[in-house]
C-alpha cells in the first residue's frame, strides 16, 4: 500500500547468511547485549515518529564506548553495510526508519552532559541528551538552549542536529543551527573529525550548515557544543481573534512591518482551536477564524514597551479581541493550547499525518483555502497550526490508518499541500527533514544538477554512501521514475490509485 | 531561483569555456576585498553585470539579489523600510572600490554587532550557483525555515569564490533598533574580557563591544526603555550618538587609526573562543566580547609562529588579514580531516580547477 508510493531503503527480505556475518563480526567487541537481530528485539526499532512506514532493521547495535562505536563503523565499512543512525526516534519524517539490510545505530547511551561552561555560556553534550534535559542543567545559572522543537522533553540533540530542529521561537533565536558552535563526529571509516569551533568561524570552508541537518548522511555526531543564551526576566503573549484568516495573515506582516521581531508568533485557524480548547481549556475564542499568539521577552522594561505595541498593531490590524496574559500561569495556559495542537487532533480523529511545509507569509490566506478545497476533495478534515513568524506551516491531516484507502487519501492530501508550498515559493520542509517521506517532493524541488551536486557533497563525506542511504535525497533515477507516475496540469497525480 | 538574464548566459559560457581548457579564472567584481585572501592567477571574471534586486519584501524579512549588486544599493533599499543586514558587513570603499554582494557573500566578514545576531551565514537563506562545469545549482531557497537539501548556501558563505560563481542570494534581514546608545569604560584586558563574557550571559541588550589601550566600548541597541535601564544597571560613561556613529563606523570598516599598519607589517585576525585570556602577542584590539582580535605584527617566520600557535592552542584560527608579506598563507593550515573534507568539496564544485584556485588553502 504505502511502499507502492515510497520504496523503503533495503526493502525484501533479510539475507539471513549476511546477517549473521554483520551479528558475528560486531559481537568481536561488542558485548551480546548491545548487537539485537532477533525479530522480538529489533521489532520496538522498527519506525520513527512517522509510523506510515515500519520496516525491520537487520541488525540494532546499541554501542556504549566511542571505541564500540568507531569498530561498528568500520565493520560496517568492511562488509559494506548502510548504517542509519537513531537518536530518541522522534523524528517526523521517517529519517530513522530502519535500512532492511542494514545496521541500525542507536546512540541512546551516549547520554552524559560532558561540560557546562557558564562564563563562555556553552554546553558540551554527547549526542543522546535530551533537548529540555540542557536547559533543565543549566537553569540555575540563568541561561538555557534556546531550540525548542514541541517533541523537545523526548528529542535528543543528535537528531535535532540531523534535522536542524526548530520550535516556535526560531524567528528571534534561530534553528538548531544558529545555536550549535561545534560538533566532533565519526565518518564511515571511524575517523574523528571537529566541524565548526568555539571560536566565532574556522579556516576553510564553513561545513557546519553542511553537517546541521544532513540528516545521518554525511557523519555520526559524538559531541556537540551548544550555545547557551540567558534567561529573558519577563515573558508576555498576546492572543488576538480574527474573523478572517487573511485579516490573520496580513497583522503577522503587519507587526513585522512595526519592526517587530516577537519571541513567539504562531497561528491555530478553527478546527484546530476547536479540538484543543475541550481538551485544554486555554480559554481559545471559539467564534474566531483564526487566534494569534504573539509572545514578547526580555527585560520587564523591554517586554512592557514592546506589548503595548504589538497590541496595537493587532488591533488596528482588525483583531475582534485581544488579551493580554496577566500573569506567567495565564501566558502558560494561553500556549498550552498550541503545545497541545498535536495530541488533541489525535484525540478527535484516529490517526493524523503533520505537515511541514514553509510558505511565504504573504501567500498563507491563498494557502489555506486552498487546503480546505483539498479536504473537500480527499475527504479528509485537515486542522492547522502555523508557525506564523517564520511561515511554517503544520497541517494536521486526520485519517483512519485501519482504512488502507482512507491512508492513500491522507498521503495524497500531504503530497499536494507540499507541492503547493513548492509553487508558492516556499519548501517541502521547514524542519522535519525530508527522510523518507518527502524524498519525491525534492525532485520538484530542485533541478537534476541541484540533485546530483547534493549527491556530490554526500561523497565528499561518505564515499561509500554508507551513511543512512536512500533517505533526504532522492536519486535520479528515483525523480525519473516518479517523473513518470506524477501528472502535472491540474490532473489527477497518481492516477492508477483509486479515488473517493 | 536564477532569474533569465542576458549575464547569465555570458558568464556560463565563460566558464564552460574556462573549464574545458582548464583556464583558471579570478572572479572579481569592485575589487574592495582583494586584498584578503592568498594571491591567486588567473584570467579576471567580472560578474558585475549580472546585478539587480530581484525581489524584496519587508514584512517577509527576505531580501534577493543578483551578485553584482551593489552593497549600497542594498543597504539603501533595507534601509528605506527601517531595516537592516543584521550583521553589518564591512564595505571597504576605499579609493572608490565597490562592494557587492557577491563578494560580501564570498568573503563572509561580519561587523561589530555579529556578536549579538550573528555571522552573514546565519542569514543566508538561499544561493544559486554557476558551478566549474557551468551548471546553474540552487540551494536553499526565500523562506525563513527551510530544512530541504542540504544547506549549501550557507558553506558558500565566506568560500571566497573557489566553488563557483555567486549568482542570486536571499538574505534575511531584521528591523533596525529603535534606539541605541554607546557607553565607555577603562578596563585592563583581562578584566574586559571577563566582563564582556559576564554580560553576555544577561539578558542585556548589548550589540557590540571593542577594547583598545584600556578602553572598553560597548553600544546597546532595542527598545528605549530598556536601555535606559540597561545603562542603569552597567554603568560606564556617555558617548555623544555622534561621536559613537562614527566610531562603530570607523570599526566596521577598518578606518580606526589602529588598523594603519605599515608597509612591512600585516593586519592579523585571531579568532578565538571570546573567553581566551589576552593573547599577549602585542598591541590588540579586540571585538565581538573577545572572540576577534587585530593585531599588527611583522610576517617574520618567528612572528607567524607564535601567532598562529597561540591561536591554535586557544582553540582558534589566525589569518594574515591585510598586508604583510604575500608569501604567508593568508588562512590558518587545516587539521588533516578537514582539508581532505574542503578538497573533495572544492573538487566536487570545481572539478577543473579554475576558480579562486588558491586563494583560501593549497588544498590537495
């Protein structure tokens, strides 16, 4: 049903003499409990966050020592075996989703903090800490780590790297990569390697915005070091309604167009706020079209001048109401509702498929009507939630995964919302990564030569192409097949699927 | 991304040609950052007439324009919507030169309040590129949050041409503060230092600092009333706004009567973890809270060597900035795994060898 439209990497059955040549050369040193191949251990591996698409690993290794990790690799190497990195397995698009013929590396027990350095205002983590569990070491000296992606108490900074994380204050504070100095790795042959400094830049060329969100496909990271940013004194949101979701997206430009940089700016339309509130009771105006959050931070001083503007921009922008949270239980409460966007859309429908589009700001009213034709047209309710400072866009499809059909319907839905990001301007991901799930979409996307120079710096990297193959970047081969299943010009895509 | 545009197909052409009889090329637009970087031969590639803004959209906070746009008309145009290149990009008009944006892509040097937003890279959002084999390659993309591909664009940033012809760049640009203000103070260096480190970890509204000959400089920048409180709270004395403009102006851009360096003696950079200790290497000027310091000092064997191995041991990279003798690697050598890392990039981009070719590392 679903490897119909996206083949799995190592897809088939496992070849049983090879397997037991990768168990018995990794069991030369490492102990018995850390190499699993037996379908009862390797089962709970078998998906990420994006449970679509399952598929057994062939064998899990669950290294404990740098020097257990380097000999993985390089037995790897040796038998030529893809390996595919996992972090807390949280990602959302399939970036973890096991190769069927390969080794899947779980770097779960690199999970000590290794130096806080308050006066350089630097964490030194191993790759499996938890995202909230730095802020949490570092509370008592008035800073924190700043990314915070809404699966931030589970995520762990490896695959925040491998995916350039984001969350809802990245308009004022950046992506993950705005926020990691330095990350020492491994490359397929166990070779240590430092990409980015303490240091304000490096000699040569700046590989870090390679190596931030590749993805597992270029090194396995075994220590980064994180900027740390302090505390603000004060925090305060703003939640505006409008009865008209373009009246929405037109006062996000203006509070930019006032010289405003929020902390937070993020956008439910209705349905959305309808499946929270009941389930929250944040207090959302369920008559609005669509509700705003605007945070404000920093010093009381700061926040206090910078509220009274946004207010006014929000009203003069045409908000029907507008509050402001008078105290911090208030202002956690008014966010609860966004935080809890995901979980309440589940509790309404069976299952849900997030998108992660960014479009420009300026196309979102356009946008969005047009999502709601689609549901119209797939027979599917589809909720939003918005990251609206940055134009990120997350619709949640809503569908039953016990109805093979109504999935095809859902994946469709998904594919063309994300094809639209691709016409207005925009991207297929703002920050998921494009894993397995979007590896399509990144034939329309770029053009050939733009694929095959990714293709390239893969290499220059992993030239074995060892490294999570299959994944982030399609082949070419993959875009002319796809090429010829996908019908442009407003025909149906996919057009041997049924439809309903 | 690249718009059709009669440059293009020039500049392609040129380049197809280059690399077919391995020609090597020197991209050039105003020549205000010649100086920077190794020498390198080769026939000159003026990408200048390939120029214009392509879109701009304040309330999008994304600016795109064709490489050899000038920066002036760029930070005019910002500027006309209260907004700015948050990293304040030296322009290096001296004699006339004329930056674009090109080369202040390919040279990624940032000014003084990259300490507080951050470097060019940062705000790099999107690329295109005319690669050695006369390919078109477009990374990234215009919009804010973008994780599709890998994110080319940015490692272009400050590649000092040697991966290809810059194109089209978007940018993300951020509103002007409303206000600002410059405070003074004496302190010796290893108390600047520590200071400077202190702050940053308040939630203070600081946008740059410098320290020269016991002289601490820090300008704040944001809302008014907290900088009123700020000032408050760090003390130090007035600088008059215009006295100030002209002092972070004269930093930016090299015009400090610090950066006059003799005929025989080069300008150093030292970039370093800003915690460092002071170096000790001679007269110093430091910026972004201790992470970069100039320093004027001789090309002597000896010299190089203490100065490039007091950076290396603080974890840093020196580089013969501006002047000196040209025989000196202009950048700081490579650990091994990273410049076999930049060669196989440089060969993956450039196969034929004609871009820049040396201008950053011999490499491989």
């Amino acid at each position: 049903m679903l490897g119909d439209l996206i083949p799995l990497p190592g897809a088939g059955a496992v070849d049983v003499a090879r397997q037991r040549a990768v168990v018995a050369k990794l069991r030369e040193t490492l102990p018995d409990h850390c190499v699993l191949w037996r379908e009862e251990d390797t089962r709970p591996y078998e998906c990420d966050g994006l449970t679509l698409y399952r598929q057994l690993p062939m064998v899990v290794a669950l290294p404990e020592t740098e020097a257990q990790l380097i000999a993985i690799l390089r037995a790897c190497r040796e038998l030529e075996v893809p390996v595919v990195p996992r972090g807390a397995g949280t990602g959302l698009s399939g970036g973890a989703l096991p190769h069927g013929q390969g080794v899947l590396l779980s770097l779960a027990k690199f999970n000590r903090i290794l130096a806080i350095d308050p006066l350089a205002r630097t964490a030194t983590v191993q790759p499996g800490v938890r995202n909230a569990a730095i802020s949490e070491a570092v509370a008592h000296l008035g800073l924190y780590y700043a990314p915070d992606p809404s699966s931030q108490i589970a995520c762990t900074i490896g695959g925040n790297i491998a995916e350039n994380a984001g969350g809802v204050h990245c308009l004022k504070y950046g992506l993950t990569l705005h926020n990691v100095l330095r990350v020492r790795g491994l490359t397929i042959d166990g070779e240590a390697v430092v990409i980015g400094s303490l240091a304000p830049d490096v000699a040569g060329y700046d590989l870090l915005p390679l190596v931030v969100g590749s993805e597992g496909l270029l090194l396995i990271v075994t220590e980064a070091t994180l900027k740390l940013v302090p505390k603000p004194q004060k925090q305060q949101v703003v939640m505006a309604s409008f009865d008209d979701i373009e009246k929405g997206g037109d006062a996000v430009a203006a509070v930019i167009a006032a010289g405003i940089i929020p902390a937070g700016m993020e956008m439910m339309d209705k349905p959305a706020t309808a499946a929270v509130e009941p389930f929250v009771k944040a207090g959302y105006d369920l008559d609005a079209a669509t509700i705003l959050l605007v945070e404000s931070d920093g010093t009381p001083e700061e926040v206090c001048e910078e509220i009274a503007r946004i207010e006014a921009v929000l009203q003069a922008a045409g908000a029907t109401r507008c509050t402001v949270s008078q105290s911090e239980p208030e202002r956690l409460r008014f966010w609860a509702g966004r935080k809890a966007a995901f979980p309440a859309v589940g509790r309404i429908s069976p299952d849900y498929y997030c998108m992660d589009g960014t479009i420009p700001r300026k196309r979102l009213g356009e946008v969005l009507k047009a999502i709601v034709a689609m549901e119209a047209k797939y027979g599917l309710r589809c909720a939003n939630v918005f990251h609206a400072g940055d134009g990120n866009l997350h619709p949640l499809i809503m569908f039953d995964a016990n109805d093979p059909e109504s999935i095809v319907r859902a994946e469709q839905f998904g594919f063309e919302i994300l094809e639209l990001c691709i016409a207005v301007g925009g991207t297929v991901t703002g920050e998921h990564g494009v894993g397995v799930e979007k590896i399509h979409q990144l034939c329309l996307q770029f053009d050939k030569a733009t694929l095959a120079a990714f293709h390239a710096i893969k290499r220059a990297f992993d030239p074995p192409e060892l490294l999570n193959p299959g994944k982030a970047v399609p082949t070419l081969n993959r875009c002319a097949e796809f090429g010829k299943m996908h019908v442009h010009g407003g025909q149906l895509k996919f057009p041997e699927l049924p439809r309903f | 991304m690249s718009t059709q545009h009669p440059e293009l197909d020039a500049l392609r052409e040129r380049v197809r040609a280059a690399a077919a009889d391995r020609t090597p090329l020197t991209i050039r637009a105003g020549g205000s950052k010649a100086f920077y970087g190794n020498r390198c031969d080769g026939a000159r590639l003026d990408p200048r007439g390939y120029s214009g803004i392509v879109d701009y959209a304040p309330t999008e906070l994304v600016i795109t324009a064709r490489c050899g746009t000038p920066l002036a008309d760029i930070e005019a145009a910002v500027a006309a919507e209260r907004q700015m290149l948050p990293f304040e990009p030296p322009r290096f008009a001296a004699g006339g030169a004329q930056a674009t944006l090109g080369g202040m892509v390919a040279a990624g040097l940032a000014g003084p309040r990259r300490v507080a937003t951050g470097s060019l890279r940062d705000f790099v959002l999107g690329a295109s590129l005319l690669d050695g084999r006369g390919e078109v390659l477009a990374f990234g993309g215009r919009v804010m949050k973008n994780v599709a591909g890998y994110d080319m664009a940015r490692t272009l940033a400050g590649s000092l041409g040697t991966l290809g012809v810059l194109l089209d760049v978007s940018l993300k640009v951020l509103p002007l503060p409303p206000a600002e203000c410059t405070l003074r103070f004496e302190l010796d260096e290893v108390t600047a230092i520590r200071r400077l480190n202190e702050w940053g970890g308040q939630p203070l509204p600081i946008s740059a600092s410098a320290w020269c000959d016991g002289v601490l400089l820090l300008r704040l920048s944001g809302a008014r009333a907290g900088l009123s409180a700020a000032r408050t709270r760090l003390g130090g004395g007035p600088v008059g706004d215009a006295a100030a403009s002209v002092l972070w102006a004269d930093l930016r851009e090299q015009r400090h009567a610090f950066f006059g360096a003799g005929d025989d003696t080069a300008l150093w950079r030292i970039a370093v973890p800003p915690t460092t200790p002071p170096l000790n290497l001679g007269r110093t000027l430091i910026e972004w809270h201790g992470g970069q310091r100039w320093l004027v000092a001789g090309c002597d064997a000896q010299t190089v060597t203490r100065i490039r191995d007091a950076a290396s041991a603080a974890g840093g990279h020196a580089t013969r900035f501006r002047g000196g003798d040209a025989a000196v690697p202009a950048f700081h050598p490579l650990a091994p795994a990273v410049a076999q890392l930049n060669a196989r990039l440089k060969q993956a981009f450039d196969p034929a060898g004609i871009f820049n070719t040396g201008r950053m590392h011999a490499l491989a």
